[in-house]
C-alpha cells in the first residue's frame, strides 16, 4: 500500500507517542486503582491528580472541577442531562444553535420532546449564530445555552465574547456551556478569560487516546449525578477510573497548548495553499464556511456536479484519507446538516469535501492530494446526468 | 456494528463502469432520481428488431449508483425489449454480489432508470399508452420500490406500512419506527418521491404512528 495520506483529522488523529509513552506504565505494571491507604492505590491517585493539575494549569482553570467522562459526547449529554435532570419542562429554557454538534443537537431535541422549551438559533451563510435569534430566545426561564466554539464541519470560529455579553446581559443566571473540542489545536483556551460554567473536550481530537473526554466545570458544580455506582475519585464518574487515559489525555492537552501557536500558523500556510490550488485548478468549487473566522486546521469545499462518497472513494484507492457531507457516505442516508444550515443545496451538500490536515500534514502531501482530486473530479463530471 | 463495504464486482464496476455516455438521437430515454436524494440516473437506448442494441447511462451518485448503472445497462445490452422489461433489481445485485442493505435503494433507481427509457420508446416510437389504473394495489407495487437501508428488503416485505388507502388523488399512509430509527427521514423522503412520479397523486398524507 501507499504511503497514506491522511487529512481526516476533524474525525480523528492518532494517540502520539509521547502520549503513548506517558500512559504505558498505567496499562502495564501500574494497574492498579486509587485505593486510599496503600502504596500502589496512593501511586495512582496521585497519578489522577497530577493529571487534573496539569490540565487546570494548562487550559488556566485553576478553580475549577476536572470530571473525566469517555468522549466529547458523554462530556456533552453528561453536562446537558446532569443540568435538565431535575427541572420542570414547563419554566426551563434550553438553547444551542442548528449547527451544534450532535451530542449537543440530539440531547436537546431529547428534551423538546419532553415539553422543555427548546431553541435552535439560526446561523448565517457562514455558520456565525444570528445574534438577533439568540436575545430573542433568552428569557427568565434560560437554564443553558450549549456552544460549540469550532464547528466540527466548517470551521466556524464562533463569535463566543459576544454571544456571552448577549447572555449575560440578559440573564446572569444562565449556564454556559462551551464544546472546546475542535478548538483546543489552535485557539487559545484560557478557562477564566471565557468564563464558561462549563468547557467539554475529546482526547482523541488532540492526540490523546479514544475513550476519554472531560468537563471542566466552575466550582461549585452545578450538575447532578446522571450514573451511578462506587465513587471512586468523583461523584459524576463513579466505577473504575481510565487511569492511564486521563494520564494520556492531561498530556495531550498540554502538548497541544504548548505548541499551539507554531501549530496554527503551519495549518495556516498549508491551508492556504490547498485553498489556492484547489480554486486555481478545479472550476465550479465552493468553499463551506467562512474565510476568516475559520479554524486553520479546516477545510471544506463543494464540488458542482458530482456526489462526495464517489470522490472519497477514488481518493482511498490512492490511500488519501478524507471525508465528505454526502449522505450516500452517512449512516442514515442523511444530507448533511450543517451544510444544510447555511444554506447549501443538496447537490452541495452531497458533494462536499472536508479536508482538516494535521501534525503530520506535509505541504508535498498537500501536492499529491490535489494532483489525484483534479483527474477524479473531472471524471465523474464527464459522467454525470448533470451538466 | 454492520461492517459496510463493497464487494469486488462494485468496486471494479465503479472504477471502471462499462456504457458510460449519451445515446445521440435515442430511440427512448429517461432520467430518474433527483440531485436532492443524492443519486439520478439518465439511461438512453437504441432498439433494432426490438431488441436494444446500445445502451448508455450517466450517474450522479455515489460508487454503487454508479456500478448499478454500469451493471444494469451490461445486463440489458443484446435482450429483446419483453426480457429488459423483465429485469428486476435484484439481478443487479446478484450479478454484482451483492450490496450493503443501505445502497440497494441505487439498483432500484439503476432498475427504474432502464424501464422508464424503455416505457418512453414504446411511447414515442410505438405510440404505446401506458395507462395505469391508481388504486390502493398499484399504490402498494410503487411502495415495493422504497427501500428500507437498514435491511435492504422492501418497505412493504419488512411490513413498516401498518395502513394505506388512496381517494381522489389523496394517499393516506401510516408507517411505524423504532424510537431510534436513524433511517425515519430517509424513508418518508423516498416514500415521498416514489408517490409523486404517480400522475394523478395529488397530495400524500404520511404518519409515523407507534405499533
């Protein structure tokens, strides 16, 4: 097989190895739990707390509650149900936008079912939330908006500053919750600047392992419980603590914020260069999203004529790893939501790339993906019903 | 998890699909699906002797819509107009080895693609009227064409469609989900779709009702 090239970041990125190196000792002679009194148990829970140390000096958060959870999706329903548990549907306002990601989008569509007074702002073309439609869904009832700071198909950067004065200003008693996931590799996090009751995060977005995520919560957590069980080292978390994950994940955040800048401005070069050689090369190609205000790590185009499962697979016979909004290529035959959103047609929608390059990303890698595109894109335009 | 994945037969049809073009001046042609499902196809045919003697398609898709559309039209080359009519989707299955439950919905359209080029030569060169009679039975053949992702068996066969009655241009249709059936949209869109090539249905009326 070829050398893979791999620009599917935004789905996934691989554990790095000094990552690896750091949980090793967890997954083999350090196996053990966080059992008070003993020698080993005391290891590890020091082990557990070095780590929520780390990620509290890394993301400036050093008053707040680190709760593990597996993924960015429990971290989200975890925050979500762990708020609406206990509230009455009838005085509770909930609010995120149409482009949130699905652990936001579907757990909200949960509780509009049960009669919770549910809101879904709009977005504009670029996928920036209509700041009009979030003042007029606040009210006295608002217990929670969730945002998404990076959109996970788009790029979008959202406006955070100002859709928290909007909130705030309206009514200081609701909940913010931010999803930093797509976010961490280039946007400063800096916990007390955004002042978010709550940040939530993906390991395996930032070079961590999978099965691990975490919430970062204000103290005094204003959750409830949503499993329960033996708890171990927190009341939100109970049963036996992923050691050597929240180990891999404590370093993976620091890695991440450590090298963000030199990070984000190699993603930038590389994406600018795609975006002119995508735009000189192929005609009748739109970019998704905005230009500025966009992740560096983000791109997404839709390419007229021709349906996006088609493109994806002729680029991995060549062993290049990219994904697309087609439904064809979704789980549920589903067009893309979020290109809906903005206001693509299904042809757009359907035939969408995302490319989201990584560490690893070379600009020659870059040459070879558009040198393979530009042929594969005018074939099946050659054979397309549409013209 | 279901591991999706094509078999061989796709993927060298969808690298290489066979009667890939336009028929000029053809002898009938038709163009089903739509851009807003995510697949179309346009099939175009010459018929000598009645039999069809070239066929080509083009395919706005993904890979199986395109290796259906390949496979079908190979299928169909060489048979006289009564065999093609004959066809169903699952030929083209067969002949391809198979396809992931969720992409056979593409061999029906290769499928309806090839009769509806047909249906228009005999209409424009035989000058065949094809008038069919609406009633609730028709209405049910029609449905035998959506096809539910999950399993890759007729909506009707998996007995999703609880109830069905059809008066003056009007469809009633009461069809039941799971709670968590990811394919609830997918289906009443092709529900949706597959009723309004019926000339004469005028307005469709679809419940998801709880059995």
């Amino acid at each position: 097989m070829d050398k893979i090239i791999y620009l599917d970041h935004y789905r996934t990125t691989r554990t790095s190895p000094y990552v690896l190196e750091k949980m090793r000792p967890y997954l083999e002679e350090l196996f053990y739990m966080p059992v008070a009194f003993t020698q080993m148990g005391t290891d590890i829970a020091e082990a557990i707390e070095e780590a929520s140390e780390r990620i509290k000096k890394a993301l400036n958060a050093p008053n707040s509650e680190i709760i593990y959870t597996s993924g960015g999706t429990q971290a989200n329903n975890m925050v979500i149900h762990g708020i609406m548990r206990d509230q009455e549907p009838e005085q509770t306002g909930m609010i995120t936008s149409v482009i949130d990601h699905p652990s936001i989008n579907n757990a909200f569509d949960y509780y509009r079912k049960k009669g919770f007074e549910v809101k879904k702002v709009k977005v504009d073309e670029y996928g920036f939330w209509k700041t009009d439609q979030l003042e007029a869904a606040l009210n006295d009832n608002s217990k929670l908006v969730s945002i998404t700071l990076v959109n996970h198909t788009i790029g979008t950067i959202q406006r955070y500053n100002e859709l928290k004065k909007i909130i705030r200003e309206r009514n200081p008693k609701t909940l913010i919750h931010l999803d930093i996931s797509m976010a961490l590799m280039t946007q400063e996090i800096d916990f007390e600047a955004l002042d978010a009751d709550f940040l939530t995060l993906s390991s395996h977005k930032i070079y961590g392992p999978k099965g691990i995520g975490l919430i970062v919560s204000k103290r005094p957590v204003k959750l409830k419980p949503i499993f329960f069980g033996t708890v171990v080292t927190s009341p939100f978390s109970p049963g036996a603590e992923n050691v050597a994950a929240i180990v891999g994940l404590s370093y993976a955040i620091e890695e991440a914020v450590k090298n963000r800048i030199e990070h984000h401005n190699n993603m930038k070069t590389l994406q600018k260069y795609l975006m002119n050689q995508i735009e000189m090369k192929i005609d009748l190609v739109e970019l998704n999203g905005p230009v500025d205000e966009r992740a560096s790590d983000n791109i997404n185009y839709s390419f007229r004529h021709i349906e996006g499962e088609s493109i994806m697979m002729f680029l991995d016979f060549d062993s290049i790893v990219v994904a697309t909004g087609s439904a064809c290529a979704s789980s549920d035959l589903k067009v893309n939501y979020i290109l809906s959103a903005i206001g693509r047609d299904h042809e757009m929608a359907h035939g969408s790339l995302r490319i989201t390059p990584g560490i690893d990303t070379t600009k020659e890698d870059l040459d070879i993906f558009v040198e393979k595109l530009v042929p594969i894109v005018e074939r099946l335009r050659a054979q397309s019903t549409i013209r | 998890m279901a591991v999706i994945k094509y078999t061989k037969e796709v993927i060298e049809h969808f690298k290489n699909p066979k009667n890939v073009g336009e028929i000029e001046n053809p002898d009938g042609g038709a163009t089903v699906g739509s851009p807003a499902c995510g697949d179309q196809v346009t099939v175009s045919l010459k018929i000598k002797d009645n039999r069809i003697e070239d066929i080509k398609f083009l395919s706005y898709g993904c890979a199986s819509n395109i290796a259906t559309g390949s496979i079908v039209t190979e299928l169909a080359k060489g048979k006289s107009v009564d065999e093609a009519k004959k066809m169903t989707w699952k030929d083209a299955v067969d002949e391809l080895g198979g396809l992931p439950p969720v992409k056979v919905h593409c061999s029906v359209l290769a499928v309806d693609g090839l009769k509806a080029a047909i249906q228009d030569y005999e209409e424009k060169k035989l000058g065949i009227k094809h008038e069919r009679k609406i009633d609730e039975q028709s209405i049910i053949e029609k449905l035998k064409s959506v096809i539910y992702p999950k399993t890759g068996h007729n909506i009707i066969d998996e007995k999703l469609v609880k109830y069905l009655k059809y008066e003056n241009g009007k469809v009633e249709i009461e069809i039941s989900f799971d709670e968590t059936d990811v394919y609830k949209q997918n289906v009443l869109e092709e529900i949706d779709e597959h009723l309004h090539e019926i000339d004469g249905v005028e307005e469709i009326d679809v419940k998801v009702v709880e059995y």
